[in-house]
C-alpha cells in the first residue's frame, strides 16, 4: 500500500499517484490508446471503438431438441429496435385490446392458450389463425429492427449446457472477428449456465461479465428472443400440427439469419 510521508516530520505530503507508476492491463491501455487516436478523428471514430452488441438469448425445446437462439442489436440501435417491438405491441392494444406491458409467451399464444385481451369478447382470445398472423407480423418487426442479427444453436436431448456452450463459444468468435464486445442477457435464473461463460479464455474473450438477468413479464426484451427461439424450434421440429411455421424461420427471418455454413439452416449443431 502507498503511504505518503507524515508532515510531522518535516515532509510534504506526497500523493500515490505521484509515487507509483499507474499499471492497468495490456487490453485496458491498448483501449486508451485507440480512444486517444478516435478523438483526434473526430466523432465518428469513437462510433468504432466504444461497439457492444446486447444479446437477448432464450431457449425452446422437448425432451428430443434443446435449442437456444440469440437476437443481437447493437447498443447504439437499441432504441430504435425496441421501437419497432413496441408499435407491434401497440397494434395490438388498439386491435385486439392487448395490454402493452403484458407477457406473451410464444407456445402459448400459437396454441391458443389464455386471454390475452382484456375485451371478453376478442376474437384473439379464441381464435388462433388470427394469433398466427399477427405472430408473423411480430417475427416481421423483428427482421426490420436495425442492425438485428439472430443465432441459433442446437442439441438432440433435453439437455441445456452443451447448445448454451456452443451459442456462447460462437457469439464470442463472432465478436473477435467484428473487434466488438456483447452483453448476454437471460430470461429467469440462468445459474446453470453462468459456468459457460466463465470457461471462455480471459485473454480473448469478447463477452463481458456472467449473463444478466431480465424477467419476462418486466422487459420486452427476453419476449423478442421467445418469439425467436420457438420459431427455430419448430423449423428444426416439423411437427405436423405446426406444418404452417415450418417455413417461418426462413421466409420471416431469414435475412438476418447469421449462418453457420456448415448446418442446415445454418443452425450451430444441427446436422
């Protein structure tokens, strides 16, 4: 510890900052040194140094499959992207009487399930092709969010950490290559998967911190990426009662699919 000399004893006092050399880690002083460059360039250059990207991850599955799909915005769209959500949510206040703070839950309101308006006599609350279409219209939101990109990863079983794993080791190559940094962000408690992070390499890894935590019937947030996840899921699955939504991932999605060149549908895992 630095200790400045007492003045008792004839001496100025002396700060530690003047004694000791500041010593911070090679990254941390490389950063300094990029942002001493940026703000010589002017503003746009500090757009490139200070990127992050907010992944919003959540989970589908059965006892068969176990996927996990990421949407990433980048921080500086995040306003813009939250937008888009909320005008579909606000559509749906004016039409079908759908409280915007409310949670939807993707399995539940494909299948019909609740009362999501609070008009008893909503055709919503009991009819599920008109859930269906504006389903679409949510996945179509999603698609023209700025800067939005969507990753998947997929593992036979009933098994979370090994596509949890693989989404993450992929999420932080992505981000070395792009010289950014991401937030993982989670719905509920996420202890479990709190390891996969710490397993990635502290030298060159991209992803920040353990996984936050946001709850789903507080933040829109964790419900974009539901809506996301249950959609990958029933592309992977075909089952016949969902035939209409096998197609939805590509046709609705697709284009901000960010794809693993080696797996149908470029999902990571997926054979």
């Amino acid at each position: 510890m630095c200790r400045s000399p007492s003045p008792r004893h004839g001496s100025s006092p002396t700060s530690c900052a003047a004694t000791q050399p500041a010593r911070y880690p090679k990254d941390v002083a490389a950063l300094a040194d990029r942002v001493r460059s940026a703000l010589s360039l002017g503003s746009q250059a500090l757009v490139t140094v200070w990127v992050v990207r907010l992944f919003y991850v959540d989970d589908s599955g059965n006892e068969t499959v176990t996927t996990f799909s990421a949407v990433s915005v980048p921080i500086e769209a995040w306003t813009a992207a939250l937008d888009l959500w909320l005008g579909w949510r606000r559509h749906l206040r004016a039409v079908h009487g759908i409280d915007v703070r409310s949670r939807l839950h993707a399995a539940d309101w494909l299948a019909g399930r609740g009362r999501p308006s609070g008009d008893p006599g909503a055709v919503i609350n009991r009819g599920k092709p008109v859930r269906w279409q504006e389903f679409v219209s949510a996945l179509d939101a999603i698609a023209a969010m700025p800067g939005v990109e969507v990753m998947t990863s997929f593992a036979s079983g009933d098994r979370h950490k090994p596509p949890y794993r693989a989404l993450m080791n992929w999420i932080d190559l992505r981000l070395r290559e792009a010289d950014d940094h991401g937030v993982v962000v989670l719905d509920g408690e996420g202890g479990e998967l709190r390891t996969m992070h710490r397993e990635l390499d502290i030298a060159t890894r991209r992803i920040v911190e353990d996984p936050w935590m946001r709850d789903a019937r507080e933040s829109q947030w964790p419900q974009v990426a539901d809506f996301v996840a249950h959609t990958t899921f029933q592309a992977i699955m075909r089952a016949p009662n969902r035939a209409f939504m096998w197609e939805w991932y590509e046709q609705r999605l697709g284009a901000v699919v960010v794809r693993d060149g080696r797996s149908r549908y470029g999902i990571r895992g997926l054979g």
